[in-house]
C-alpha cells in the first residue's frame, strides 16, 4: 500500500526550522495588534520590526511568497511611518 501512497495515517514529525525566531514573531504580531487596538500610532514600528524578521526566516523555510508580502507590507509600514512622523 506504501507504493500507492496510502500509509494508513502514518505521520511522520519533522522538526521545526526556526521556533524560537517562528514564537517570537508570533508574540510580535499579538502585541502589534493589540498595539494597533489601543489605536498607538507607534506600533507601525513593531510590525516593521517583526516584518523584518519574518522575510528571511519565510524565504529560508522555502515560503517565497509569503516573504514577498512581508516584503511590501515593510515597504508599506515604512510609508505610513514616514506619514506620521
């Protein structure tokens, strides 16, 4: 059955790539929302913060696109920070 791809709901674990960098962006983006709740104009700081992280470690995990939106939302965050200040 194995040659048929059918494995009987086998699971194999693979280990995470990133979870210690993979939590803290995580942490990040709760905080940053929570930021962006109490309406502090700041917080675009953090989401820049955590965005630039989050571009290398998706790209090296293989997530190309997710990276390329990372990417524009640092372009983003940057225009709106420039807005603000």
């Amino acid at each position: 059955m194995e040659v048929l791809g059918i494995t009987h709901g086998a699971y194999v674990h693979e280990p995470a790539s990133f979870p210690y960098l993979d939590a803290f962006t995580v942490w990040g983006q709760i905080i940053a929302t929570f930021l962006m709740i109490r309406r502090v104009v700041q917080s675009w700081i953090c989401w820049i913060a955590i965005d630039v992280l989050c571009v290398p470690m998706f790209f090296l995990k293989g997530g190309f696109a997710v990276s390329i939106m990372f990417g524009c939302c640092i372009v983003t965050g940057k225009q709106i920070g420039r807005a603000h200040v």
